[in-house]
C-alpha cells in the first residue's frame, strides 16, 4: 500500500481517478521517466531499508507496483 | 521589421475606420515605434507600425503604388530587394522609394500572387489590389513574421499579433481546448490553429486570397525532401554550402542601420558571426545572454568567440530571479502558454540590443533543423539502431553518451535505458517515431487537466492529429529527414522562431534576421544525403567543414549544448507574489484547466527543488504560463471604446515583482 501511495502522490500528484492494477507498466504507461525511476529507488532505500545496487535498476524489479513489492521482499528476506 | 494590422469587409462603419485602426496598430506600438500610418478605402482598412531600417525617408507604409492601384501593409524584409529591383528597372519600372516595399509593389504588379516565390525574405504582408478588388494575406516560406486573422460579422480581420485583434469590439479572447492539448504534447499548436479560439494563423509559406466573395487559403511553397535514395550526392558541397551562407550573411546585413549578432557560444551563431564580421562595414557588435547555473551558461565560448572575432561584445546576465520576473511580460508577448522559460533570458538579450541602439540582429536559428543538430535526430539513429537488436545490453548504453547533462541517466541500466527511449523494433514503422518519446514525455502533463477539461477533449490525439497534416511522400522519405521534417515545419515556426524568436525580439522593437533560413540555403540543406548532416552520431557534419577555419576548433568540437535556462529553478529561489495568486486554488478553480489539488502538489515539488526532472518542470512552466494566458487575456475584455490606442490587456495586472509593460501609446492616424 505504501508503494502505492507513494507512486500516487509522487507521480500522479494525488489523482487516483484511474486505476493502477499491480501489474501495470510503470514506463510504458508513462508514469514514471529516468528522474522518476531514481525518485523510486531513493524511497525504497530510505523507507524499507534496503540496499538497491545498479545491477537491481532493471524493469524487472521496478517496473510496476507487484514487482517492486516483491524486489524489496527479496532483498529483506536475504 | 513592423506590425501591420487591417480589416476587409463592410461590418466596419466609414466613421470608425479610423479609430479602429488606430487602436489595433496601437496594440503593436512595440513592433515599429518609429512611425505609422493608416489607409481606409470603402471596404478595406490598413494599419501599419514601422520600425525603419531600410529606405529610413521614404519608406512609410500603408504604401501605394504609383497610380495608386495596389496598396500594401507589409512587416518584414525582403534581402534580395537590391537584386529584384535593378532588374525590374531594367525592364522599364520606375522607383519612387528606395524602400523593399516598393519592390514587393511592382513585383505584384508583375506577377501577381507568383510574385511571392522571387522573394527571399522574412515577411508577412496584406495587399490590397484596387483593380481586381482582391485582398492577398501572405507569409514568409519558414514562418519568420507571424500573421493572425478571425472574422467577425463577415469581415476579416488581421493582424501580427493578437493582441491587436482583441482590440476589435466583439473579438473575445477564449483559450481554445485543443491548442492547449497540442502545446501539452507537441510545444506548439499546429496552424492554423492558436491558444485563441475562433482566431487563426495563416501558416508560414502559405497566402490567403480574397476576392469575388470567395476566401481561398493555400500553400505557395512547401519545405520537400527526396525520396529516400535519391539524395543529391555533391562532391563540392561544403564549398557550395559556404558560398551559399557567405551570401546569406552579406544580404542579411542590408540595412540602413547597423546589424548586429547573438553569440551563444555554439557553432551556428558562432560561424554566423564570423561571416558577418568578415562582411560587416564596421566593427561587429555581439550580444550574448549569461546565467549564474553552470549547466546553463556558455558565456567562456562566447567570451572565445568575441575575442577571436574582435567584435564589440555584450552579455546579458540573466539571474533565476530575473525569468520569474519578466515571465508574464513574456507571456503577454508570446501570447501562448509554453513548456519552458527559455524565451525569458532571449527579451532581455533583445532588451539589451535594443538599450545598446542597434534595431536587427543575425541569429544562428534553423541550422539546428536544417543540418541535423539537435539531439532528437541522433536520439532517433540510436533508437532505431538499438531496435534492430532489442536484447543487445551494449547498445543502449550509448545513449548515456548522448545526454550526458541528464543526471538520470547514468545510473540507468540497459534495460530501463531502451524502455526509456522506446527503442523497441516494433516501433520502427510509427510516422512519428523520432518524436513519440518526447511527445509521450510531454503529454504526461496532461495529468493536471481538470476532470472538464479532460472530458471536452476526450478522446482527441494531439499525435494523431499532427501524423494526419505530414505529406503524402513523408513515408518515401529517410527516417532521419522525415524527423527534420516535423522539427522544421511545426517545432521551427511554432516555437522556436515565434516564442524564442519574433515574439520576445519585437518585445524590444528587434528584428532578427536568419541567415541559415535562406530559401537557397533551406533547399541545399533538404537535399543533402542524410550522413552528410548526421555522420553516426556526430550532428551537423557539413556545418563543421564550412567551419574549419573561421570558427576555432575548441567551438567546432565541443559537445552541443542545447539553449536552456532555470526553468522551475527559475521561480524557487524567491517566489514572486503573482505565483501564489494565479497558482491558487482558486484561481485553478476559477480558470477551470487544471486539477487545483494536483496542482498544489506539483507546485511544492518544484519550488522545494524536490525533483529536477524535466517532465515535472515542464508540467509547471505549462500549468503557471497557461494562468498567466489566461490573467492577461481574460475571456471578458476590457472596455475597448476607452483605450484609445493602447490595447488595453494585461496591463492592469501588477504585484510586488512584475508590471506588465504599458509603452504603447495613440497612433498617428
């Protein structure tokens, strides 16, 4: 819910008037541009106390609300 | 360099021709201070500001021709003037002026409306052919000089700029829906349309006729590429394209006042200015504008340049402080909402010129689109070249290379960085594919649009839209032309020569003038094979031959520095009192564009410096100029019967900071 919230005040500066399903395409839908990946990366850091290194800065762990709950389930379970 | 203004039509009464007149071209007192004039005959009204710089005595508009027949209000210059007249002296014509005007007059005597293909000029004109009762609106082949028109009560009405045409009673201004979605994706509106609703553009190369009841508008040139393949391969052409601009720069430095140049420090104003010194009968003057952030200040090349030219040079400092400052002034002159600052620091660059007495400037503009200069070009190589093998982790890493000013970036793996740019094969056949990135970036904008307004536009495509008005033979052109096409036909004259250009130079009675735009040099350049412009990826390759040797080589090699200044960097550092005011909620709610919430959101996000990404910055330059629009154009006018002269918009509005302009004064009639 945080990644959510966090997505939706940073990123759609609070409108929530359309849907943001777990899996949507961050990029691809244009939320989020190179600037906006690092805004991520920095409260992902900040609030979960996880290490994100370059090698994480793919799609596959960022790229949209399940991925990045996972990638940071990942990184606390290990 | 002037502004004309008139009507034709029977809606205006005989006994207030005069006062209307007066009242329009007084709207445009900053466009040609130094005289003006008025002609009304039956159904026809002509207005006219000049700001003299060829034929100073005798060159007063609305000009007539000698038997009186045909009658013109004419803004601009026509460089080969010199030439056009001798021969048609040698055919038997008399002068009476020393004036181009007078060269447009007898060419139409001539030739009629094909007059305007011998023209190599900036202008924007409307004649009046008494003979064949004809009225003919035309404008320059790149879209130099702009020209607006509305109707009203079956009467055209025309003007230079807007803000003349508000001054005609019942001439409302409202912001049209659409422009605003196409300035939100594309950075401009596509012609004909404008910010106004219910006011036009005549689109640059085309005329507009009227004559026998009937309004015909069409195109009398069109910018044309070869088909792909069929580039013109020129064994000498870094010899011809010298020679070409050498003589560009000599007719551009006609006048009968001193000409000047801007100085960025980059190779296009840089080779301009080394021609001209070369040219000039005097010492040549530059001007260049200064920031206080490294990233946006070039003045060590400028400095370079100066020295290594000898001219007299100038800088414009400009401060964050000083944008937030002039913004709405700018505003008012560009008339438009618009997605950066950038054309702030170019008014007090004009504003400079203009205090250091000079009225005409050269500009390096249009090399960029000509010769491939902007990064969107090389951007479009990698991304096609990445598309052709979309797993490779190698190829996307070039495109760190290609943008080393953005932050962002660099920490981007492969990856992200081909999802960024889109370089996917699939995208390979999209008509748009050059643009699409920057167009889908920009449009993410569009998030602030009020639940109105983004229900009025529905499903509209701003893209889609602009894909539709490309040419049939687009498709049958190489990529790499097709991308300059859409910078040169759309990007050039609707922003970067009107916002950046006539707009914020004519703020201060300046007229620019543009060598590489020559039509001869404009033909060359379409025509040259792709790879002479783009070599891999090193932008503007001829440009660079043509340079050796007049430009020092620490110019002609440093990386391109694309123009652009603080934007919401610009209103951070001390925000101005009329930010609060037409950022409030209310005023949001009130305006009825944007999403108040949303907006408040995004307003402490950029003024706490708490991102520097360019969408967000963009966002906010978009959402404060498009307030501003709308402060100074409010949708109920003012009293127009009581301005007598001057135009009577956002004059009123003041605060702490800012106050609007007010220089205008009556017109002699």
């Amino acid at each position: 819910m945080e990644i959510r919230n966090f997505i939706v005040e940073n990123f759609l500066f609070g409108d929530d008037s359309q849907p943001l399903p777990d899996d949507l395409s961050l990029i691809e839908n244009d939320l989020v541009d190179s600037t906006g990946i690092l805004e991520l990366v920095s409260f992902v850091e900040e609030r979960f106390g996880v290490k994100v290194e370059d090698a994480d800065l793919v799609p596959a762990n960022l790229d949209s609300i399940g991925r990045i709950v996972d990638f940071i389930g990942r990184k606390q379970a290990a | 360099m002037c502004g004309i203004a008139g009507y034709f039509g029977k809606s205006v009464a005989p006994t207030e021709a005069a006062t209307l007149l007066a009242r329009m071209a007084g709207a445009l007192y900053y466009r040609g201070p130094d005289d003006s004039g008025i002609h009304i005959e039956r159904d026809t009204g002509l207005a006219h500001r000049r700001l003299a710089i060829v034929g100073l005595s005798d060159g007063q508009q609305p000009m007539a021709s000698a038997e009186g027949s045909l009658v013109i209000s004419y803004n601009g210059e026509i460089f080969n003037y010199v030439e056009l007249r001798a021969a048609l002296i040698a055919k038997g014509r008399q002068f009476r002026t020393h004036s181009d005007t007078e060269v447009i007059l007898h060419l139409y005597d001539e030739m009629g409306p094909d007059c305007l293909s011998e023209l190599n000029g900036d202008f924007a004109f409307a004649l009046w052919d008494t003979k064949r009762q004809r009225m003919l609106l035309a404008r320059d082949r790149m879209g130099v000089r702009p020209l607006f028109y509305t109707e009203r009560a079956g009467t055209l009405f025309f003007a230079s700029e807007i803000k003349a045409l508000l001054t005609v009673p019942g001439i409302e201004a409202e912001l049209d829906p659409i422009a605003l979605d196409q300035i939100f994706t594309l950075w401009t509106p596509i012609t004909p349309r404008t910010a106004f609703r219910n006011i036009s553009e005549l689109p640059p190369g085309h005329l507009m006729l009227i004559e026998d009841g009937r309004r015909t508008v069409r195109p009398w040139w069109r910018l044309q590429f070869p088909e792909n393949g069929e580039e013109a391969q020129r064994p000498d052409a870094a010899e011809e394209l010298r020679a070409l601009l050498d003589d560009a720069t000599r007719i551009r430095l006609r006048a009968d006042v001193r000409v000047g140049s801007y100085l960025s420090g980059g190779l296009d104003s840089s080779l301009i200015s080394a021609l001209a010194a070369r040219a000039a009968p005097d010492r040549l003057r530059t001007f260049s504008v200064t920031f206080d952030t490294e990233e946006h200040d070039e003045s060590r090349w400028q400095a370079m340049m100066a020295e290594t030219l000898g001219t007299e040079h100038s800088a414009a400092p400009c401060r964050a402080g000083d944008i937030a400052r002039l913004f709405p002034d700018v505003v008012r002159h560009m008339e438009r909402p618009v997605l950066r600052t950038a054309p702030a620091p170019l008014h007090m660059l004009s504003g400079l010129v203009h205090h250091s007495g000079l009225k005409v400037v050269l500009t390096g503009e249009g090399a960029d689109e000509l010769f491939a200069g902007y990064d969107i070009f090389r951007e479009a190589r990698l991304r096609r070249f990445c598309g052709r093998q979309p797993g490779s982790k190698i190829r996307p890493q070039l495109f760190r290379r290609l943008y080393p000013y953005l932050p962002g970036l660099k920490r981007q793996s492969p990856e992200y960085l081909a999802k960024f740019f889109r370089a996917s094969a699939d995208e390979i056949g999209d008509p748009l594919f050059s643009h699409r990135p920057r167009f889908r970036s920009t449009a993410a904008a569009k998030l602030f649009f009020s639940a109105e307004l983004k229900a009025e536009l529905a499903d509209y495509d701003a893209a889609a839209d602009l894909a539709s008005q490309v040419p049939p033979e687009f498709s049958r052109w190489h990529p790499l032309h097709q991308a300059q096409y859409l910078e040169t036909a759309f990007l050039l004259p609707g922003y970067i020569l009107s916002a950046q250009g006539d707009r914020v130079m004519m703020a201060n009675s300046i007229e620019g003038r543009f060598p590489f735009l020559d039509p001869r040099i404009v033909e060359f350049a379409s025509h040259l094979p792709p790879d002479v412009k783009l070599r891999g990826l090193k932008e503007k390759h001829i440009l660079k031959t043509v340079a050796k040797g007049l430009v020092p080589d620490t110019i002609i090699e440093r990386p391109k520095q694309p123009y652009r200044a603080p934007d919401s960097q610009a209103f951070a550092g001390a925000p101005t009192a009329y930010l609060d005011e037409v950022l409030s909620r209310g005023a949001l709610a009130k305006g009825g564009l944007f999403n108040p919430a949303a907006v408040e959101k995004l307003k402490s996000k950029v003024l706490h410096q708490e991102s520097s990404s360019f969408r967000d910055d963009a966002a906010f330059v978009g959402i404060l100029s498009t307030q501003l629009w709308q402060a100074t154009f409010p949708a109920q006018t003012n009293d127009k019967r009581n301005t007598d002269g001057a135009d009577g918009h956002g004059r009123r509005h003041q605060d702490g900071n800012t106050q609007f302009h007010s220089r205008e004064l009556p017109v002699r009639g």
